[in-house]
C-alpha cells in the first residue's frame, strides 16, 4: 500500500508541476520588458474561490479552475483521517472475526479463509477504501479530461461552443480582476448553463485617464468588492434572458437566487448560438453582453452595497468585423467588447472576450496580458494530489493518536515485566512472541501474552503463519469460556493495528507454573490435576470446543494447588458429529485420529490427558512409566498408537499408586476414538474418587 500510495504521488505531482510550470513559462514571456517588475505575491495573497485558485506569480497570474485549495485541503485531510482510522478499525474487526471465525464456518471455508489471510489476501479489505478512492480520483481526471478533449475538438471543428470563455478587461485591470464565462451542457436537461465569473483581485484608481467608461464601471465593481470582502460575483443566464446574481463572502454564498436581477430585453439567445455553433448565424442581442454592460455592472456594485431598486440593463447592438471577430457596442457607442475566435494559449476555447482598451488592439491586449489560464482537469489531479500528500502527512499522527489512547484505555504501560518465561523475538525462522510475567498498580500478577504479525515483517521475517490468529481465538475461546479450572482472560488488544507492526496482546490470569516447570509430588496431587483437568474439558466440551493440544506446558497449577488448563490457540469448535480443525499438535501427546489440517474427534483430547498421566505422572517422585520404555517395545510411534496400552500399563501396575491406575489410564487410552469413555465417566472412575487411609485406600469423594 505505501508503494501503491507513493506511485500515486509521484504522478500526480509530476502532471501537477509539469501544467503549473508551462504556466509559468508562459507567465515570465512577456512582451513588455520595459515594464517594473512588481511582486504582487506581495499586493495579495494566494486566492481560492468556488470557481477556482489564482496564484500570483511576479507580474503574472495563474488561474486554476475548480481548484479550492482550502476546501480541498480541509477534504483531503478529513478523508486522509477516516481512511487511516477506518483502516486500524478493519484490521481490529478483522481479526477478532477470524478469531471466531471457526465457529461459523464449516471445516473447508475455514480452511479457506486462514489460507487467504497468511497470503494477504484479507489484507485488501483494509486497502478497499484507499483504492475505491484512487480509482474515483483517476475517473475524476479521465473525465475532465475527455470532457477537455472532446470540448476542444468540438470548438475547432465549429460543432458546438462549449467550456470556458476567457474575458480579458484590458492593460489597466489586468491585474485587478479575473472574468470567465463558462458554456457548459447540461445533459439532463438538455441545455446549455452560462455562467460569468468575476473575481477581484485588486483595487484600482477609477480616476485613471487611460480607463475606458465600461472599465471604470468595472474597475467600481472590484472596488466595491474587495471593501465589502467579497472573493467571487457570480452572473447566471437562464432561459428567457433572466440574470441570477450571488456572490461569495468568506466562504459563504449570497443573493438572490430565486428573484432574478433583471430579464434581458431580448428572449432570442442568438448571440450565444453562434458562441455554441460555427459564426453563420446571424448576430443579435442576447443576455451575454447585456450582463457586462456599464449599466448591469453598475447596478451590480449597488447590489452588493445591499439598496433595493430594479436594474434597466440597455440594449447592445453586435457588429461583424470578420468572421473571426464580432463587436458589441454599448454605452450609447462609448465601449466596445470583442469576440475573438480561439485567440487564446490554450487553442479549442469556444473563443475569446476582450474589453476595449485604449492601450492598443484586442489581439494585442490579449498578447501582452499576464492572465493564465490552467486546463479544469488539475482540479482531481489536484485532489488526488492533496489526498496522497495529506496521507502522508497525517498517517503518522493518526497513528500516533490511536496508539495513545489504545494503550492508555487498556492500560498497557501500567505492567512491570517480573520474568520472561519464553521470548523467540530474536531467533531467526521462528514465530515473533513473547510470553511474560507482569505485575499491574495494584501489585496483582499477569502472565503477558505478545504475538506480532510476522506476514508484515521484512525479507528476514518467518514464513507466514497463523499463530497471530492462534492468539485471537484463544481470546475468542477464553470469552465464551468462564470455569475454575480454565484460565481467564483479563484482557486484550492490539498494537499498531493495520501496520507491519502490528502486536496482540492478551493479558491472562497468573494461574502459576505449569507440569513442565513443576513436579507432581504425590498420588494424590496427581488425582487433583487429573480432575481439574478433565473438568475444564468438560467445560469446554459442554460448550463445543475442544482443545487439541493437551500437554503438560498448557496445564497449570498456582501455589494453592489450583489446577487450570490455558494456551488455547489451537483450541477449534467441533461441528455436529463433534469434530474440530486441527492446526497443530505435539506429537508425544498427539492421538493416532489426529491428522493436522483435517477434521478430528474430540475424544482426542482425552488421549493426550492420559498420555499426560502415564509419561509425567508421579511413582513417588518419578514418571509412571518411562516413555523410552514404551518406545523401546514398539518399532514406530504409529505401533504405539495401536498398542493395547491397558494390557501394558496393568502389567505395571503398583498398588502404591492406588487401585484402578491402569484401568483408568487404558480407558484414556483406548486406540479406538469411539470406545474412550466420556468426561463423566472418567470423573466418576474409581481412581480418581479413592483416598488413602493408614488402613489402605477407600472410595468416595
């Protein structure tokens, strides 16, 4: 995903600099050396507006249509801040489902899934949204795109006028003002929206000789605009010659919306027919040159000022100069606006509007303008660039954010480590964990459980596996499970979810030492594991689960003698007919059904307690039977497994170790699954239920 998101980056800065650069080559090609060069980044600040981002640069400025930088940088780092969230809270959701996930799902899609997770392929949930929204962006541009393209074809070929229209005000407001109208089809409707944007930029002397009557209404408009601190007038032209008026104030729309300003007094658009189509139409009036008029724009300023009184736009009378080139005269004949044909840097406009300057002609005013104009597709360029770049930088403080308020909900500093009883963190080919004793506030102990994901890591990492999911299913079965004689989970969660740092942390009862840290001293000790252990399978029996990895590093008992079964990470829920997935297994204690990776009874369980009892149970401070000694008689552990064990361990039977060992420990051990006897009848065996008097032993609780 980094790469995916840094590719990202690099093309849309690329396609971003490369258009800003020719415009600024185009800007620094002036036609006036003579000129002083004036820093107008110094007169005025970058501007956006909801019709687009003008950036100064020297004598020159650069129009970025659509483009909003402070909605769309506000946008980008909100979508930047859900997406980095929400992918953290997929990853948790993920794999605490998958925890469960066995519950659920039959035997083959389990299969399935875990093998989609230790080959990523579950990880593309975390990245759907980011690569939802990198396709949006790339649809984004291709459709600016072809819409540019397919306008521009249109506009040469003298098909239809469509896009945007530059109006340039001449020498004097060349950096005062920004004026584009805008053709653009609505397909719905199946009509043409004209839009005129004005923009001000700077203030102007209206009592400048060189300004033209038109320009100095113009240059009283800007004025007005900027002391009333107004960004963007907005002029729409709708069916019938009505005018709309609204204006951006701070980022907030005004106007009047529902009461047009004023009705052109002409209903036939002709003017914008042949702006739409080739110039063969004949001329009229229209609308478009009425709402740049000196009257419309006077009663435009007043507007803004807030008086109330009715507009009286004048008539305009539109003349051919040649078939490039109309005129429209207005001001009783004391101002003139031409329409140029593709007089423009940027050929295929639907045309050019220049006001009449007395500074020179209109290809010459549009030749020695610093006004330039960017293509409308940098707009999704530009929001895909903001998104990358806001991911970048707000995915570390996200990160950081929910780290904080992870560990500080769960507590995780308050636990000072008293002993590590297993860490493999730095041995090379093996699973990332570490299993601690910790001690909280209240001076109470823990044992810490930390798996890392190791599909995450490095090209030293392990292959992967599936002990981060073991992990999440021990926290799964320990929720559902509450007994005495089953560890309990205190609580859990997950470091640097959606990382490849990512970490699960369990933090479980301090149940004490296990059978491979501590010797069975007794008989009798040895009965109180044995029934504390086939108690918690019980347990987990009554609720569907079975265990699957019964040894003597998973049973624990605490200084009280307590005994508690834990490490449930291979622990599966058993279908119908009783039977769970097997993972894993050990394979002293592993029954002859077991077969990793396939469907095996939960009778298995039982098997691997009694192997427990008979290769680590106490004959006065030593194993009942030396598990050489078994293998000694058998050629393969297979011939062990198919051993009548009863008839073995009776021919070794003790009557110090109490009546019915053997008995018990071969109805364990029964070869065939299906004849082992259930937990109840091995609670109820007669080993298990026998004390010891100076006279010998008795039965009874």
């Amino acid at each position: 995903m980094a790469f995916l998101r840094l590719s990202a980056l690099r093309y849309s800065l690329l396609v971003l600099v490369l258009c800003v650069v020719s415009g600024v080559l185009l800007a620094a090609d002036t036609d006036d050396p003579g000129e002083p060069e004036v820093d107008l980044l110094a007169d005025f600040p970058v501007l956006s507006t909801s019709a687009g981002t003008v950036i100064p640069f020297g004598q020159a400025r650069i129009f970025l249509p659509d483009v909003n930088l402070p909605r769309q940088m506000t946008g980008a780092l909100s979508k930047a801040a859900v997406a980095i969230a929400a992918r953290k809270i997929m990853y948790h959701w993920l794999i605490w489902s998958l925890g469960s996930a066995d519950r659920f799902l039959s035997v083959d899609h389990y299969k399935k899934v875990l093998g989609w997770y230790k080959e990523g392929r579950l990880d593309s949930m975390l990245s759907f949204g980011y690569v939802l929204l990198q396709f949006k962006n790339f649809f984004d541009i291709s459709l600016e795109v072809g819409h540019e393209v397919s306008n521009r074809i249109s506009n040469a070929a003298g098909w239809e006028r469509v896009g945007s229209l530059p109006v340039y005000p001449g020498k004097v407001l060349d950096k005062a003002v920004f004026i584009d109208v805008m053709l653009r089809p609505n397909l719905l409707e199946g009509k043409m929206e004209r839009t005129l944007d004005i923009i001000p930029l700077k203030s102007v002397d209206v009592s400048d000789d060189a300004l033209t009557s038109w320009q100095r209404e113009l240059a009283s408009l800007v004025n007005t605009a900027l002391q009333n601190d107004i960004q963007l007038i907005r002029l729409s032209m709708r069916d019938k010659g009505a005018v709309e008026l609204e204006w951006q104030s701070r980022h907030a729309w005004y106007g009047f919306n529902y009461a047009p300003l004023y009705s052109a007094p002409f209903t036939t658009p002709e003017l914008m027919n042949w702006l739409r189509f080739s110039y063969g139409h004949q001329e009229q009036n229209s609308s478009i040159s009425t709402v740049l008029s000196p009257n419309a724009l006077r009663c435009i300023g007043r507007k803004l000022q807030g008086e109330v009184f009715e507009c009286q736009p004048e008539p305009a009378s539109v003349s051919r100069i040649d078939s490039e080139h109309l005129e429209v005269s207005l001001d009783q004949g004391q101002g003139r606006l031409h329409i140029l044909d593709n007089q423009s840097p940027w050929p295929g406009l639907p045309g050019t509007m220049v006001f009449d300057d007395k500074a020179g002609s209109p290809r010459s005013i549009i030749n020695h303008s610093n006004q330039y104009r960017m293509p409308r597709w940098l707009a999704p360029v530009a929001d895909a660039l903001l998104y990358e770049a806001a991911v970048s930088a707000v995915e570390p403080i996200v990160d950081s954010a929910f780290e904080y308020s992870n560990r500080w909900w769960h507590g995780a500093d308050q636990y000072k480590v008293l002993e590590v009883l297993k860490d493999t963190t730095a041995d090379i080919g093996k699973v990332q964990s570490r299993v601690e004793r910790v001690q909280d506030a209240q001076g109470k102990t823990w044992i810490r459980k930390t798996v890392w994901d190791t599909r995450n890591r490095g090209f030293d990492a392990v292959q992967p596996s599936n002990s981060f999911l073991d992990l999440a299913r021990e926290r799964s079965m320990l929720n559902r499970l509450q007994h005495d004689n089953i560890v309990k989970l205190h609580d859990s969660w997950i470091e640097n979810s959606g990382t490849r740092n990512a970490a699960m942390v369990l933090i479980e009862e301090d149940a004490g030492d296990s059978l491979m840290q501590t010797e069975i001293s007794s008989v009798q000790q040895f009965k109180h594991v044995m029934r504390g252990s086939l108690s918690a399978l019980q347990a987990m029996h009554k609720k569907g689960i079975a265990h699957f990895d019964i040894k003597p590093g998973n049973i624990m008992v605490d200084k009280n003698d307590n005994v508690r079964v834990g490490d449930l990470g291979l622990a599966m829920h058993l279908d119908k007919e009783g039977r769970g997935l097997v993972l894993g297994a050990t394979p002293d204690y592993m029954a002859k059904e077991v077969r990793i990776n396939g469907q095996v009874p939960w009778q298995a369980d039982i098997w691997s307690l009694g192997v427990l009892g008979l290769l680590d149970g106490p004959v006065e401070d030593a194993p009942l039977y030396d598990r050489h000694t078994i293998y000694d008689k058998t050629e393969s552990l297979n011939d062990l497994m198919n051993l009548r064990l009863r008839d073995y361990v009776s021919s070794k039977d003790d009557p110090k170790n109490g009546p019915g060992l053997s008995d018990f420990l071969g109805r364990m051990m029964e070869p065939d699954y299906l004849k082992r006897e259930s937990y109840d009848q091995l609670l109820g065996h007669p080993f298990l239920n026998s004390y010891q008097t100076g006279r010998g032993y008795y039965y009874g609780q």
